[in-house]
C-alpha cells in the first residue's frame, strides 16, 4: 500500500489529505497541530480555546482549504467577526465560500462605505440563489448607502414573490423614514400590520420607527405607532414621553442588514431553531454591533438550539434601554427555565415582583416558574395576588381570561377542586371561544364528576373551534366513554393517541374505550404505551389496568 496513503489513514483528517503540499512547508507541523488542537477543543465544547486554535492554524497555513472551513464556523459561532473576515478571504480566493459567507462580505463592504464591493458581492449571491430573497432589501440599502438615486427603487417586488416581497414591504417604511419621509413611514408600516403578520412579528418594526420619528420630531406619529394596551407597549410609550431612547433607529445601510438579517433569523426560530438560524442571527451582530435586536434574537436562537450558556451570555453583553431591557429579561427568564434552572428564575422573578413599580404580571411570572418545578398550590398563591394586583379593591385593571385559567388549572393540579371550578369558570366567562379555557374546564368537570350533559357541551364547543387539537379529542372522547358511546369514542381517541402518542393520559383513556368494547389485547397494548410515558401514582395506576383492568 502506497504509504502516503497509509499516513493519511492514520491521521484520519482531511487536512493531511489536502491537495495543498501542506507537509512540504517550513511551518506545516506548527499548523497541523494547531488544527488538531482546534478540532479536539470544538469537540470537547472550549470554544474560546477552539477558536484561538483555529486561528493560529489558519495563521500558519493560510491556504489550508480545512483549516479555513473551520476557522470560518467556528469564528462565527464564538463571535469573532476578524477570524471570520480572514477565514471567508481564504475560503474565497480557494473559490470555496459558504454562502452566508458572502453575506459577512457584503456586511464589511457596508460597514466600509465600499458600495463597489458591495454590489459584487450582492450580484454574486443573486446568482448563487441560496440568500436570492434578501437581494430586493440589500440593493436598497446599497442605494441609500451609495446616493445612487431612490432607494425604494429596487423593492419593487411582486407580492407573489413570497419572502422578497415580505421583507421588502417592512423595509419600504424604514427606508422612507430613514429618508426623513415622515407620512409614506408611517402609511407604509401600517399597511405591514395590516398585512395580518400580528404585533409580536412586528414588534421591532414599530420600536426603531418609533425612535426614527422622535428624531424626526413627530412625537405624536410615535407614541401612534406604539398604540397596544400590553406591557410593553406601554412602557415604549412611557420612554417617550420622557424623552428616552426605546430602540436603534436604522437609518445606514449597515444597521439596515443587521435588521433585515435578525429578522429572518427570528422567523427561522418560529418555525425550527437550527444552526442556520445562529448564523443569520450572528452575521446580524458582525454587521452592525449596536444593533441590539440582533444580540436578542441570537440570543434566543442559541437557547433554541439547547445552548442556554452561550445564550446567556449573548444577553450580557447587550447594552440595552429600558424597552430592550424588559425584552432581555423576559427571554433570560425563558433561558433559565428552558435549561431548568428552576431555583434562579424563581429568584429573579421574586426580587422583580418584590420590587418597586412592579406588576401584576411580575407576579404572575412567579406563578408561572412555580408551576413549572410542579408546586401548584404555590402556583396558585401567586396567580391569586397577580389577580388581586389587577382587581383587588381600588383597582380596575381587567383580568384577562388566561390568568383565571391558569389559576384554574393550578388548583385543579393541587387536587382543589372547590377553588379551581369558580377560577375555570371566570376563564370561560371572559373567554366563552377560547378553546383551552372551554375544554380545561369540560375536563375537569369531567373528572371531577360534574355534569356530564354541561361537561360535553362545553368540550364540543371547544372541538368546534379548534378541530385536529389532541387534546380536545381525548377529552370528547372521554365525555363519549362516560356516555356510554364506546364506538364513536374509539375512532377519536385513536386519532388523538396518533397525534401526540407520547402522551400517557390519552393512551390511558384509549386502553379504557377498548377495554370496554371488550378489545382486551388492543386494551393491554394501549396502557402499556402509556405505562412508558408514566411515573408515581399514575404509572401504578395504570400498571394495575394491565394486571385487572380498570377497577
């Protein structure tokens, strides 16, 4: 055997392979080892150390086609944007770039005022087709940035054009506004609410036209745009009435891209956390640092991805004002309950309930970290003081349905039924076509040996309005099993069972449908599906099923 090829075998590694006469060079061992040191720090999660790994491998053998791969993702999953500039030349002129990478060029040409490059760059990414869609938003901002004439130009795109079309009408109004076009700003953001996207998808689209138009000087159109009766809306309004600053205004091209780059990513979170989501949201960050949306969303990103340090610690190094404060502390409560870090949450939500100017909605957050480390008559308590805090004697604040249900639900948790049937029942009353207020309530009727005629009603209303719910099955096929009408529940708990079949209670009640229409294998089968899913009383339960049967 050629013992150029046995070395490479034992290496094991693509960079003792490479095409490149690595080996022959003065520095090759230095570089290799770098790379080997790289590769055992990625995998072992240093990523500080992988990095600076990396780096000197790169530095030694700059035209190392696998030492620039991973220099390149790896600087740009630690955050160093000057790794990731030199790894992306490297990969470049080896014509070997990853498409995100040309959009960290175009982020550094803007970042550069060089309007030249960027246009390159956008053209050869309109070519590459992968970040086609973001071209409309890019050559925009490339025309504001350059003086080429109307910047609005280039988002002429058809609406059927899907993503294009969407970003480019968000854009529309922050590139008017950035043009000091005060009435098309604020006639264009309106038709994006308009367009049914909801206020949460549109949220930093009203925050940085909100700043914009206090620079503007038009106030009123601000404290407009920031109509809504949620918290945070009001604390927006709050900020400028006093005249401080609530988000970054986009007015340059740079700004523009982290925008338009965070953005995307955010809707990739939606829709399935992954890598590529990180990547946006990073680039978000390379393009314009003091863009704090972008070290938000990266931030929720890399606790998508189950990274809750590294998400951790993206929020520790924004610099937030007091709007984008409130959005950080949220996702940090998320964050920490995400990784299970239980006894902090609570801890923070308890000093921020406790202290002063705090809400209603500061307690209920205690409620809601409580519940989740399943201590629900705690819970309960402080559902309870969040309800007092909003309509105790001398307030007048509304109590939404949600809050009453999630009472509901806690008592009912703590075995309380007398204190949970009053709470559901208020949900339903605020609530009458809420689907998990009317069903929460029918099932808990159910099982707590209420009417059934007025149960079933209420779980059918429930199926009505919201048909293909799992959980609304298993509850009206389990109003159907204590009317007696075995075969129509059969069918509907199987479709629920097939919905989410790691969901103990509902094999449960479909072993007792089969059990009784007499189907005692297909019984066993179902409680045995469930016993897997189950723990504490509710596996003995069950286990006793499959010995008996249900007693």
């Amino acid at each position: 055997m050629d013992p150029i090829i046995r070395i490479c075998s034992a290496v094991g590694i693509a960079l003792a392979c490479s095409p490149v006469a690595a080996l022959a060079k003065r520095d090759a061992p230095s570089a290799l080892s770098a790379y080997v040191q790289g590769r055992m720090a990625d995998a072992s999660g240093q990523e500080a150390q992988a990095v600076s790994a990396y780096e000197a491998a790169l530095t030694a053998d700059p035209a190392s086609l696998p030492v620039a791969i991973r220099a390149y993702r790896q600087a740009v999953e630690g955050g160093n944007k000057a790794l990731a500039l030199r790894a992306a030349r490297a990969l470049d002129a080896q014509k070997a770039l990853p498409p995100d990478g040309l959009l960290l060029l175009i982020s550094e040409s803007f970042a550069k005022a060089d309007w030249t490059g960027a246009e390159l760059q956008i053209d050869r990414m309109e070519e590459a087709g992968t970040f086609a869609f973001l071209t409309p938003v890019l050559r925009a901002w490339l025309t504001l940035g350059a003086g080429r004439g109307d910047p609005l130009g280039p988002l002429s795109v058809r609406s059927g054009d899907g993503l294009s079309a969407t970003y480019a009408q968000e854009h529309r109004g922050i590139l008017l506004l950035a043009t000091k076009q005060i009435e098309g700003g604020v006639t264009a953001i309106g038709a994006v609410r308009a367009a049914g996207l909801g206020d949460n998808r549109t949220l930093q689209l009203r925050l940085s036209a909100a700043q914009r138009l206090v620079e503007l000087g038009d106030r009123s159109a601000a404290l407009k745009m920031l109509n809504g009766e949620d918290r945070l809306m009001s604390l927006a309004r709050d900020q400028v009435a006093a005249g401080k600053p609530i988000a970054n205004s986009v007015t340059r091209p740079a700004t523009g891209m982290a925008m338009l780059l965070a953005r995307v990513s955010n809707d990739l979170i939606r829709d399935n956390a992954s890598p590529v989501s990180v990547t946006l949201a990073r680039l978000a960050t390379f393009a314009d640092p003091t863009f704090v949306p972008a070290s938000l969303v990266l931030a929720r990103a890399l606790g998508g991805v189950s990274d809750a340090d590294g998400a951790l610690a993206a929020l520790a190094l924004t610099k937030p004002n007091a709007v984008t404060a409130a959005l950080a502390q949220e996702l940090r409560f998320d964050l920490m309950i995400t990784g299970e870090r239980f006894e902090a949450a609570l801890a923070m939500a308890k000093a921020r309930a406790a202290a002063p100017g705090a809400t209603a909605y500061d307690t209920a957050r205690v409620g809601e970290i409580l519940a989740k480390m399943n201590q629900p008559s705690q819970a309960a308590n402080a559902y309870a003081r969040a309800i007092d805090l909003m309509a105790g004697p001398g307030k007048d604040q509304p109590v939404p349905w949600n809050l009453w249900l999630l009472l509901g639900r806690e008592h009912d948790l703590a075995k309380d039924w007398a204190q949970a049937k009053p709470a559901l029942m208020r949900a339903v009353e605020l609530g009458p076509d809420e689907p998990s207020a009317l069903n929460h309530l029918g099932y808990s009727m159910l099982v707590n040996g209420e009417s059934l005629i007025e149960a079933t009603r209420l779980i059918e209303k429930a199926s009505r309005l919201r048909p293909g719910d799992a959980a609304i099955a298993d509850s009206l096929g389990l109003a159907l099993l204590k009317a007696g009408n075995v075969e129509k529940a059969i069918p509907i708990l199987e479709r629920a069972a097939q919905t989410e079949p790691a969901v103990a209670e509902i094999g449960e009640h479909l072993g007792d449908a089969y059990w009784a229409a007499g189907r005692r294998v297909d019984a066993r089968y179902a409680w045995s599906a469930a016993l897997i899913q189950s723990d504490g009383d509710d596996a003995t339960r069950i286990a006793g099923k499959i010995d008996v049967g249900p007693q």
